[in-house]
C-alpha cells in the first residue's frame, strides 16, 4: 500500500516537474506583468526616475560616446525586477536585445538600474570588455549606491557616467571635451537590428525615450552572430585542482562570476571572492577578485564600524592591508587601502590608526609614493615629525622626486620649522615646476619671514600658471600692502573681492594686516566679512577681537575669542584672551589663561606651540610668531611691545604670588619687582593695575609699602580710568566675578549696562582710599590709616562690598587705636549688612564682652547666630588687638604662619562676584550682598587659627564667601555725599543681563557690536 502511494506521488509529481522545467525555457515575457521594448534611444526610463534635462544630457553624453569610441552604452531604469536576481534580469535584457550580451562581438554595455530594489549592474559584451580600463564597471556601480540609497538616481547616474566616459577616454585616446553637447547628425542612418524579442517589464505599454537633439535613427548596433546562452544555463567553472586548459568561454565566465559580487551586500561579498580566488588559483580573473576583495573588506570594516562593532570592523580592515599585493594598482591604494588609518583615527580608534599605519609601512617600505601617501595620514592627524619621518625614508629611495620634497616641507612647516620648510618647498621645486602648491607655499613662507619682494614674485608666477589659486592671489594683496605699494595693493583687493566675495582668507588675512598697521576700522570691516561666512576660522576671530580692541569695544571681543576657543586651542588663542580680558580690566580672569598655558623661567618665557612643540622667548610677540607665521604668514603681529610686557608683568606677578604646595614661603622682593613690571606705563588702564596689584599684595601679606605706593599713585588717574569704555566692568571686576563665572559656563558672556560714571568715580576713589588705609594699618601708622579708611567710608556708595570692607577695616584700625565702642558700632554695621559669618560674630562677640562683661543685648543688634568656631585670642591679651586670618582663593592651602619683625598683615575680605544691582532697593527682609573688598576671591575661613606674634596684631580679618542663594536679586549702589555722617541717596546701578557667545550648534553666527 504504501508503495502505490508513493507511486501515486510520483506520477503527480513528474508532470509538475517537467511543467516547471519547461517554463524556465520560455522567454521571460511570458512571466512579466508588461512587455519593456526595445530601446530606441541611449536612455530608456521606464521607472521614470530620471528628469527631462538629466536625461537630455545623459542622452548626448551617451550618442557622443558611441560616435566617438563605437561603444553603445544603453541606460535602462526598471521599477523592480519583481523578485528575480538583478544579474538574471540584465542578463535577459542582455540577450533579447543584443545589448551587453557576453556572446556578442559588438561593442556594447547594458547599464540596468532597478529603482526600488535600490541595485544596478552592467552587462559588458564579449567585444568592449577588453576596451575597458580595469576595475571601470565595479567603480560605476560602486558610485551608483550612494545615490540609489538616498534616491537620487539622476544625480548619481550622471556623475558615475561621466567618470566612467572620462576614464574610457584616456584608455582609448578620444576627446570627452564637449560630451554633453548635442552631437553632430550623420549623413546616413542605420536601423536598429536587435532581435525585437520582449522581455518582462512594469509598465503595461512601452515608453521608448526620444531625444528631439538626436536623429531619428541612432546609430547601428552590430547584429547578435553569436548563438545567445540560455539564461538558466548553469555558469562554468574551474576547479582548484583541475589540468583542464581554461578556454576564452572559461575567462569570460570566470570574469562574469567575479564582477556580479559586485551585487552582492559587503559581508557575502568577501565569502565569494575568498572562494573564488581558492577555487580558481590561476584564474585571469584572479586579481581583479583580490582587488574586490581588499575594496570589500574595508567597506564590511567600515560597515561593521558604524554599526558599533569596533573589534569587528578593525579585524576587516586590518585583513584588507594584510591582503594587499605589493603589486596592486595605484588606484586602490590610493582609494582604500591608505585611507584605512584615518578612517579609524577619526573614529576614535587612535592606537588602531597608528597600528595601521606601521603596518601599510612594513608592506610599502620600498615603494615612495605609497611612502607619500603614508605621511599624508600623519600631516592629517598633524603629527609633523612622523610625517617628515616617512617624507625621509620617501626621499632616500626616490632623491629626486619633487613631491617626496613637498611632503617634507608640508611636515617641516606643521612642525613649525619653518626655515626648513621653506628650503624643502624650493627644492621641490628646483625638481619640478609643476609640483602642486609648493611654489604658492614657497611664497606664503617667504612673506611670513618678511621676504616679500620674493614672495610677490612667487605669487605673480603662481597666478600665471594657475590664475584661480586663492592663495596666491591672498597673497599677492598682502605682499603689495607689505612693500608699501598701497594704491596697487587697494586696487587688486577689490579686484580680487569682486570675483569671489568669499574669499575667506583674503578677508581674514587682510584684516589682521590692517589691525596690525593701525588702521582698525578697516581691519573691522573685513573681518566681520569673514566672520559671517565663516565662524569658526580662528585667526578670523582674532583678527576681529584685535579689531574690537582697538575700537575700545573689548566686551564683543572676549566673544570673539571664547567662540574660536570652542574650535580650537592653542597658545596664541590663549594669548589673546589674556589680552582680551586685560584691556577690559579683568586682570584676575586674565591671569587663569596665561598660568594656564604659559610658565616663566630666568626671564625667559616658555610653552608648547600647537599644544606640542617647546618654545622659549623672552617676550610673548616672540613666543609665538610661529604660530601666526605658520597659520596665516603675516611678519607683522597684531600686537604691542606694551602689551606683550604688560602681560609677562601679569604673568609673573601671578607666579610669584601663587601659594605652593609645600606652603614656602612667597619672596616679597620677586613679587614686588614683578608687579612693578605690570603696573609700568601711562596708558588710561594703569589704574586698574595699581589698584589690582595693591590688593593682592596686602591680600597675600606682603608688600606693604608698595601697596600703599599704588594706591597712592592710582589716585591720579582716576579721571582718565573713568572714561575708558569698560569703566563698568573694570571698577567692579572682584564683585562680577561670579556672575561672570556663571554665564561663560553656560555658554555666554554677561551684558553690563553702563553705570553712571558718579557712582563709579565714589567707588574708584573710595577703593583707593580704603587701599591706602589699609596698606598704612599693616605698616602700624594707625592714626593715619584712620583718616585714608574714614575717607573710604565716607566715598564709597552704601551697601556696596567694597563699602562693607572699608567700615570693616575702619573698625579694626579704632579698635587698634582703642577706640573700642566706635570699633563696635563699624563692626556691627558691616555685620548686618552683609550675609551672617562665624568668623565675623566670634570677632565682635569678644569686643562685645570686653566692653560690656557679657554678650546680653548682642541678639538684639545683630541677630541670634550660630557658635563661632573660629579660635580668637583671650580678651586683654597681647595679640586682643586682632591676628591674622587666611583668605587665600578656594582650593589653595593657607600659607604656613610665620613670625615677622612688624605686625601681622590682616588680608581682606574676600572679594565674591556679585550681580549688578537692580534698580528695585532691597526689601527690609532681605540680606544685601556679603562684604567684600578690591581682594582676589577667597573661600570662608571659619576654622582658621591665628597665629602667633611678637608684636601687637591686627583684628582678624574674616573671609565672607556667599552661597549662589545667598545673593540676594538686588544691591542699589549708593552715590553718597562726602560726608560720613550723611545718608546716601540710592543711585542704582542698571541690572546686567545674560548675552550668549554664538552657539557651535547649527550654523554659529557672531554677536555683532552695535554700528556694525
């Protein structure tokens, strides 16, 4: 029984069997939903995914390459292939038509490109395929992905064509000038001979392109002679180890076999060609399958890496070096095997990169123009010295080869060795003419050491060769302007402007020229140009921050830097945000980028250049014009004599004021020398300077005498200081730097209103008088400090930090006068208006005790407040008066006390940032800001102990710090009369507001300053 059921199945079977058999022998019409037509034309689109004019083009382009070479190349777009293989889709194409059929003699190709399966291929007749360059058709449909992915075929067909005609031209020594150009119409005509057979096709009726440009007959293609191959008929192939003698029949179908990897995703790619090339050892096809294969493995790498398979990705591409022939074609190198290091490096794999790159150097090393290549991965990653390493090992096999010689300049001059470099660039030269770009850097080189009628020279004969060089024709401009040829100079900068607008480096150049030759307001112009088209270039912004400067509008150049500074980072860049923040009277803020970057050492200034290479100098101009020599090759800086010593003064004053870890002690002479180094000049600023370095001397307890010599001197400049623009800022740079602080980490700098200059003139003169006070109380002449420190309260708007300092030190100096209950009362006064401080309440609570035997009634003048758990000194002792209390700035350890000859210094109140007052007055439950002195920023010192002294000391000195919650939203600045005794009228400054740098996100655009 069961054997007839079988039987039954068998005899049901075999006719569906044969049926199915059968049908695969009919041609494929029979199976389509439409009948595609024979085309009449180049370009047949029955998906309709190409557009009219694309069309057009890609007809004449395609008419122009036949009458040319006699190659037909037919174009046809499918909505799909409905399922079936896209190789046995063209190849049905292929054979009805007699279009890219293998079998034919013709000269032809059949490029099919299905729309939706996102594929395409080519199908090449047995008579083209030797007229084609190596690799051509797997390059056409390497190009053709991209575009087929994102959907832009007519893009992407044209673009893969016209390369595809242009490598054929110089394969077979035709013209291409002119391809897209309707071509000339032949005398004679001849019909299309190809078998009218249809084939299975999307569109229900056929749509036969047709180019109005063309004749109405295209020219003839050679009838099929050959006897066409069943499109079901397996493919031949030879086995590894078979004797059998391969044939033509065999070449052609191991060749087939090879290039419809093409069609295949990267992962089955690499497994058919590893298997072809074992099963086909001595195939001719043999290396173009390693080729494919090395190309497939860097893109499955690539693939695997962007799906965030690193060790997946950096296996394939190390397979794809290690696979690489010695002998393999320039154009693979060139395209993917070089390009595997930096592929890595830009994805983070930096060790891997490096990795890569040794190994490409192990394979290549005697080959010195895959040597070049290799260096250009490290001018890339800017590692200078690797690079003119290999440029080295390129020069010793090939001595005379021009761009060996280029490539070491290039390394030379990222190495900013310049001189070098420049030697390089003209042996390079000396070799060959024609060697790209190294005439025009010859030049810039020459103009940045000065040498500028060589440097014009160079440029006229770079613009003669190749007329469009935007940096020769820079320049050209600058050479003029350095020669003093000023009228040629205008003239060819307007030319120049007038044909590229845009020319980036023209206007970034140009405008640090002017600025650096004192003509600012031009240098502002244009560099505002360069701004706008492009942000993030950074000698762009310096060149406007410098501009900025010179105009007195320094505010908009801190922005200016700080946005460059998010694009870039190195020395110079730091340098000018010190500078920034100097001319603005930030002498604080500037000093964090110089200690930052910059040391000090025997006089001599030392950095890295580009964050790697040592520098020393004696001044900054100096230090780092390689940097600017190297970036945008101007012999001029941007910059003064004053200025540069100005900062070096900053910078070691800073250096010799620093506390040490090990807490030795700081040497009063250096630092003294040093801050008159920084305070020298007669400019409009140097008030601010006096006035910064007499505070942070009495603040580090050192340098009395000089403090006082400052403030003293400070007092003269006091009407040239208030007209400067950034009076504002500069007056009050202690109490803004926390609201300063806050809005650079947020991404901005803060809008500060200007105030009026009474208000800024009471607190100006009143810092100075508080200063001198203080300075003359740490030299013991008391009764004199009294009247500078009276003089200061009286000045000082009420309220204001700086007035709760100065009645502070007044208390301190009555009480050392022992003028206990006045003491007291100043005590107290600066005690409740400023935020409630331990320190500050021990203080007054012994003097409380001592005048009155106990603490009764103190709640009631100053609020109930926590235990002091500061350590004060026994009332009636020898150090009652008052010890020294540490308030060094946040994260720095108080130094290690020790005794000396005088009496103790007592360091101000620390000095918090502060927002601007508003001008709503401070409701009657709400606390003002705490007090502050013109001190640097310094953290509570509510444990500190004081220490020991000889000689009567000083009432301590507590360090008020507040909280962000403790400042409170409003604090009225007061323009009080001169007498002390005489209520202030509130004279509120207006509130600052928040102004952001140009975000880095999206398109960054710069904050323009008004009139700009």
């Amino acid at each position: 029984m069961l054997l007839n059921r079988q039987n039954l199945k068998l005899f049901l079977v075999l006719p569906i069997t044969c049926c199915l058999f059968f049908s695969s022998l009919v041609a494929p019409s029979v199976r389509g939903q439409g009948k595609l037509a024979v085309p009449t034309t180049h370009v047949s689109d029955s998906a309709e995914a190409i557009g009219d004019q694309a069309k057009r083009q890609l007809e004449n382009i395609l008419a122009n390459l036949e009458l040319r070479s006699g190659i037909n190349l037919t174009v046809v777009t499918v909505k799909s292939t409905e399922g079936r293989d896209i190789y046995d889709y063209s190849y049905d194409l292929a054979k009805a038509w007699n279009i890219g059929l293998r079998s034919s003699a013709n000269k032809s190709l059949l490029l099919v490109i299905s729309v939706d399966d996102k594929l395409s291929l080519t199908q090449p007749s047995k008579g083209v395929v030797k007229q084609l360059p190596e690799g051509t058709l797997g390059e056409l449909s390497q190009r053709l992905r991209g575009p087929l992915n994102s959907g832009k075929v007519a893009a992407g067909l044209l673009e893969g064509i016209q390369q595809f005609v242009v490598e054929l031209g110089g394969r077979l020594g035709f013209s291409t000038e002119g391809m897209d150009q309707a071509p000339p119409v032949p005398t004679t005509t001849t019909a299309v001979t190809a078998t009218p057979t249809e084939v299975p096709a999307v569109n229900d009726q056929p749509r036969p392109v047709e180019n109005p440009a063309l004749p109405e007959s295209p020219p003839a293609v050679a009838p099929n002679t050959n006897k066409p191959v069943d499109a079901a008929q397996p493919v031949k192939t030879a086995s590894a180890g078979s004797k059998k003698k391969t044939t033509p029949a065999d070449d052609e179908a191991e060749a087939e076999e090879v290039e419809v990897t093409l069609t295949r995703p990267f992962a089955e790619r690499v497994e058919r060609l590893k298997s072809f090339l074992v099963a086909h050892p001595d195939s001719k096809s043999r290396s173009r399958a390693n080729e494919l294969l090395i190309s497939s493995r860097a893109a499955l790498g690539d693939e695997k890496l962007k799906a965030g398979d690193n060790a997946g990705g950096i296996d394939q591409l190390m397979l794809a070096i290690a696979d690489a022939p010695a002998d393999m074609s320039d154009k693979l190198f060139a395209g993917v095997v070089s390009q595997i290091p930096m592929n890595l490096y830009l994805r983070g794999e930096r060790q891997q990169a490096i990795k890569a790159a040794q190994a490409i150097e192990a394979r290549f090393s005697t080959d010195a123009k895959r040597l070049l290549a290799l260096s250009g991965f490290y001018l890339g990653i800017e590692n200078g010295d690797e690079a003119a390493r290999i440029a080295g090992l390129a020069i010793k096999l090939a001595p005379d080869m021009a761009a060996a010689h280029h490539a070491l300049g290039l390394a030379l001059h990222i190495s900013l060795r310049l001189d070098e470099a420049a030697g390089e660039y003209k042996r390079a030269l000396e070799l060959d003419a024609k060697t790209p770009a190294a005439r025009r850097s010859l030049a810039d080189l020459n103009r940045a050491a000065g040498k500028f009628a060589e440097a014009l020279a160079l440029y006229r004969e770079q613009l003669t060769i190749e007329p469009a060089d935007k940096g020769a024709r820079t320049g050209l401009v600058l050479s003029l302007y350095d020669l003093g040829q000023t009228e040629d100079a205008d003239k060819e900068l307007r030319a120049a402007l007038k044909d590229d607008p845009r020319n980036l480096m023209l206007l970034a150049g140009a405008a640090y020229w002017f600025v650096a030759h004192n003509n600012s307001k031009r240098g502002l112009e244009l560099a505002g140009i360069a701004a706008d088209i492009e942000p993030r270039y950074t000698w762009g912004q310096i060149a406007l921050a410098r501009a900025l400067i010179a105009e007195k509008r320094a505010e908009y150049a801190e922005r200016s830097i700080r946005f460059a500074g998010q694009h870039g980072r190195f020395p110079t860049l730091d340098y000018e945000l010190a500078t920034t923040l100097a001319a603005m009277g930030l002498y604080e803020e500037a000093s964090e980028p110089l200690t930052r970057t910059f040391t000090l050492k025997d006089g001599f200034l030392e950095t890295q250049l580009a964050n790697r290479l040592p520098s020393r100098a004696t001044n900054f101009i100096e230090l780092l014009a390689p940097e600017r020599r190297a970036s945008i090759f101007q012999a001029t800086a941007a910059d003064t004599e004053d200025n540069a010593r100005m900062l070096k003064g900053l910078l070691a004053f800073n250096l010799a004021i620093a506390l040490r870890e090990d807490n030795a002690k700081i040497d009063e002479a250096s630092a003294v020398a040093a801050a008159r180094e920084f305070v020298a000049g007669n400019d409009d600023m140097r008030t601010y300077r006096l006035l910064y370095a007499a505070t942070r001397l009495l603040q580090r307890g050192i340098g009395f005498q000089a403090a006082q010599e400052f403030a003293d001197a400070a007092r003269e400049g006091v009407a040239a200081a208030l007209l400067v623009p950034v009076a504002t800022i500069a007056v009050q740079s202690d109490e803004l730097r926390e609201l300063r602080a806050q809005a650079i980490t947020s991404g901005g700098t803060p809008d500060i209103p200007d105030a009026p200059r009474n208000v800024l003139g009471n607190i100006l003169r009143g810092r100075i008088e508080d200063l001198s006070g203080w300075a003359l109380f740490n030299q013991d002449k008391t009764t004199e400090a009294i009247v500078r420190l009276r003089r200061a309260v009286g000045v000082l708007p009420e309220r204001t930090p700086s007035w709760r300092a100065a009645i502070w030190h007044l208390g301190a100096a009555l009480q050392q006068n022992g003028d206990s209950e006045e003491a007291l009362t100043y005590y107290i006064k600066s005690y409740n208006t400023g935020v409630p401080d331990a320190v500050r309440r021990g203080i007054i609570e012994q003097l409380y005790k001592k005048i009155n035997g106990s603490l009764e009634g103190l709640d009631d003048r100053i609020g109930r407040g926590a235990i002091s758990t500061a350590v004060l000194p026994a009332a009636g002792s020898a150090t009652a008066a008052g010890e020294q209390l540490s308030a060094e700035p946040s994260g720095n350890p108080p130094p290690a006390a020790s005794p000396t000859p005088g009496p103790t210094p007592t360091p101000e109140p620390a000095a918090q940032p502060s927002p601007l007052p508003e001008a709503t007055p401070p409701s009657a439950d709400t606390e003002p800001s705490p007090a502050a002195s013109p001190t640097a920023t310094a953290s509570p010192v509510a444990e500190s102990t004081p220490s020991p002294s000889a000689e009567p000391s000083r009432i301590p000195e507590p360090s008020a710090t507040p909280t962000p919650e403790s400042v409170p939203a409003t604090q009225p600045i007061a323009t009080p009369t001169p007498e002390s005794t005489a209520t202030p009228a509130q004279t509120p400054l207006p509130p600052a507001t928040a102004s952001p740098t140009p975000s880095s996100d999206s398109r960054p655009r710069r904050v323009k300053p008004p009139g700009t």
